[in-house]
C-alpha cells in the first residue's frame, strides 16, 4: 500500500495534473475545493437492495418453522405419493418422455440456426427503417396536430438505440437532440432560423474575446483545443478557428459556468458527424475540412453549436463552480460499484485509488478521453436515444466499463501501477462490437438497479 509521500512523488515525478483540479477561467475565483471532503463514506461490504416483503408476524418458533418449510422436504404424505408415482412409471413412459425431450431439443436447434441466418436480414431491416424513419417518410412528415409526431420519435429513437447508420446520422442527432423539428416541412425554416441566429451571437460578442474580463476564457480554449482529438484534424487552422467561435460564444452566453476545461471535447463528435453529411470519405479525420464551401462550413459551425448546447444544457451542473454534478455522479459510481462488484471496490480502497482519481475525466469528458472517437459517436447513438442517457445512462456505462477490466484491476496489486492502468485503458482498438457489449451490460445494470435508487446512498 503507498504511502501518502510515495503518492506525492508519483505525482510529482508524473507531472500530471491531479485529478479533480480543473479551474474555471470565467467568473470570479474562488477558494480551493476538495471533492474528497464532500459527501459521505460508503460502507464497505453493503449488500445491494432487495424488494422488501412483507412478512406474517408470527409469535412462535414453531409457527415461524412452518411458514418457512423448505418445499423440498419430504413428510409421510410425500413418501407414499412417490411409492404410487413409482409404481405407474413404467419403461414406455420413460421412452415417450425421452422421445419428447429429444424433439424439442432439435427444434431448439432448428430456431437457432433460424436465428443466426436471419439475423443478418433482420439488421439490414432495421437500418432501413431507421433511414425510413429519419429522412421523413409518411410517419414522420404527418404533422404534430395529427398527433402522430411523438410516436415517430419514439420509434426512431428505439431504433437508434442499436447504433445509426453513417448516412443517416447527422439528420438523426439533430433530430433525437431536439435541434431539429419532427415535422419535416418545418425543418427548413428551423435550419436557416438557428444558423441565422448563432452568427448574430458571433457578431455580437466574437470581438470581445480579447477584452480584458474574456482573455482569460479566450486563452483557455486557445489552449485546450490543441490538445483535443483526433490530432490530424486539430491541427487544421480551420477546425481550430470554428471550435475557437463555439466555445466562445457559449461560455459568454453561460456565465454560471463560463467555459471549463472537457466542454472542447464535447463538440467534437457533433463537429465530425456533421461534416460526414457533406462528405463521402470514410475516415473524417484525414479530410482536409478548409477544402468545403464556406456556406458549408458555417452550416456544421452552427449545426455543432446548437447541438452540443442542447447536450449541454442536461448536464451543466457538470460544469458550474466546484462541478458539483461531477462530484455527485463519481459518488454514484463508487457507491454502485460497491454494489456490482464489490471485491473490485475492496480492492481500490486497500490500493488508496480513489474514484475521483480516474473516474473525474471519465464524467467530465462522457468518456470521450478512454475509447476512439468512433466509439465515442457509437455510443453517443444510444446516448441520445436514451432518456437522459448523458447524465442517468452514462452512469451505468462507466460503472460496466470499470467492471470490464476487473481481472486486470485485481492483478494490479501496487497504486501506481493500477492507477496508470485505470487512465490509460487499452480501448485503442475498440470497435463497435465492443461498445455494444458494453452498452449491453450498462442497460442489464440499469434494468437491475433503477428501480432502487438507495443502491448509490447510505
């Protein structure tokens, strides 16, 4: 186990920015915070909720004894029953009962290569539908006083759930964001309406950026955008001068946050996706953005604008003074952890590896710093078909993302080394089968604890 001074020195030595530090450059200063002063203990080795019932109060052993027989138990009753059962067993029952077994056993297996040839077609459906559904075919053109407009939104956010087509994508986020209207005819007049709107905010308050109360917003997101990914299309002048406009311009328009280092992250998936829908490369990261139009461009700019507040306006408490949203979900985490998995728990807790340590970046960024920008876009798929699926969903994602390295977390028995491990996951090769596991495992984690909220309080 280390030592507080061993961990200092790691630190140190590492040159790494101790989780939790992150400071807002908008808005006043304040005094330090410390996240780990906050909230209360778990305690170890609590059990996960189960649904209370409701017992007959009894009075004497012998009664307690009888309303909690084992059903196994045989009695003198049970003891002739079985001599009759035995006696009226004969071979020919046995052989039909066998034949029976043996039928649905082949059946079982005739479904299940059913299944697997099916299964194909079954997805090229889906996609279809979900194209179908997306683009504004008759369930979704019909207008909202024909009342059918919440249903289609339903059906393309169930259909959304298991991963969007590329071509189909872009028009399906703005539309599961609440950027765009179902009804199609009014989709037009929304589009140029927003765009409009965003540039008037950039001619508004872009010059100020240089004033001397935004300089030190400006120079942070001058300073973090760098740094963002993938690298081939940060270092694009072009790509750095759009997000430079974004941030900007939401961090004015938010001063109970201001800007906070993780918010650049955040456009960028919205960024690639809409540039996708001008675009037929495969890989987005190599295209040279500066080569489309300028009609075209300021439409991804605001497109991206609009869509990351959307994102952002469901988890801004992520983001205010102290990040309390952060602190809560980690606390969450750590306390649904405990529940899941609890030798894993133990174990970070013997090593001192606190939660906040890996898990802050985790929250702060939705994950976007530990998979492939194209699992990020997978996974922002069912985010975004998800009833809060940014703040509610994700939680249950991070805790099966943790529990998916448990045997290597176990292996690990000094701090350093685990806490090395826990930031720096081997997802380089992550694809979407992997995300879809995982969001698998996530949605079983939330259909078992969602309705019991006290799996994450004492």
């Amino acid at each position: 186990m280390a030592s507080d001074g061993g961990r200092k020195q790691f630190w140190k030595r590492s040159g790494a920015k101790v989780p939790g530090s992150i400071q807002h450059v908008y808005g006043a200063q304040h005094p330090p915070f410390d996240p780990l002063l906050h909230g209360t203990l778990i305690k170890p080795g609590s059990r996960p909720p189960t649904t209370p019932v409701k017992l007959k109060k009894v009075s004497t052993f012998q009664e307690f004894e009888s309303n909690t027989s084992d059903a196994w138990d045989l009695g003198d009753d049970d003891d002739e029953l079985l001599a009759i059962a035995a006696e009226n067993l004969n071979t020919e029952v046995v052989m039909e009962t066998a034949h029976k077994v043996i039928q649905n056993h082949s059946k079982l297996q005739e479904q299940h290569k059913f299944q697997e040839e099916h299964l194909q077609e079954e997805k090229q459906e889906e996609s279809s539908q979900l194209t179908s559904v997306a683009c504004g075919d008759n369930r979704l053109v019909k207008s909202v006083s024909e009342g059918h407009t919440s249903s289609s939104l339903d059906e393309l956010r169930k259909l959304s759930w298991s991963g969007i087509p590329k071509r189909v994508r872009p028009i399906a986020w703005k539309l599961l964001s609440g950027y765009l209207p179902a009804n199609v005819d009014r989709r037009e007049s929304t589009l140029q309406r927003k765009r409009k709107e965003y540039f008037a905010f950039v001619e508004q308050y872009y010059d100020s950026r240089n004033d001397e109360n935004h300089q030190d917003t400006y120079r942070q997101i001058h300073i973090d955008i760098p740094r963002m990914s993938p690298e081939v299309l940060r270092l694009q002048p072009k790509v750095t001068e759009i997000f430079e406009r974004i941030l900007f311009i939401w961090a004015i328009r938010h001063p109970a946050s201001g800007y906070v280092q993780g918010i650049n992250d955040l456009v960028t998936p919205f960024f690639v996706v809409f540039v996708c829908e001008y675009i037929e490369e495969e890989e987005v990261e190599n295209f040279d953005v500066s080569s489309l139009p300028e009609e075209v461009l300021q439409n991804i700019e605001a497109d991206s604008y609009w869509c990351m507040s959307k994102l952002l306006d469901g988890i801004q408490d992520n983001y205010t003074f102290a990040q309390p949203g952060i602190q809560k979900k980690v606390k969450m985490l750590e306390e649904l952890v405990s529940r899941i998995d609890e030798q894993v728990h133990r174990h970070l807790d013997q090593h001192e590896v606190k939660y906040l340590q890996f898990a802050f970046r985790w929250m702060n960024n939705l994950l976007m710093r530990e998979v492939p920008l194209r699992c990020t876009i997978r996974l922002w798929d069912t985010y975004q078909s998800e009833p809060e699926g940014f703040s509610h969903f994700h939680l249950y994602v991070c805790a099966a993302f943790l529990v998916r390295w448990r045997k290597e977390i176990l292996d690990e028995k000094d701090f350093q080394e685990l806490l090395i491990f826990l930031q720096n996951l081997p997802t380089v090769h992550w694809g979407d089968e992997d995300i879809s596991v995982l969001l698998a495992e996530a949605y079983r984690l939330k259909f078992a604890f969602a309705d019991a909220p006290n799996h994450y309080k004492k």
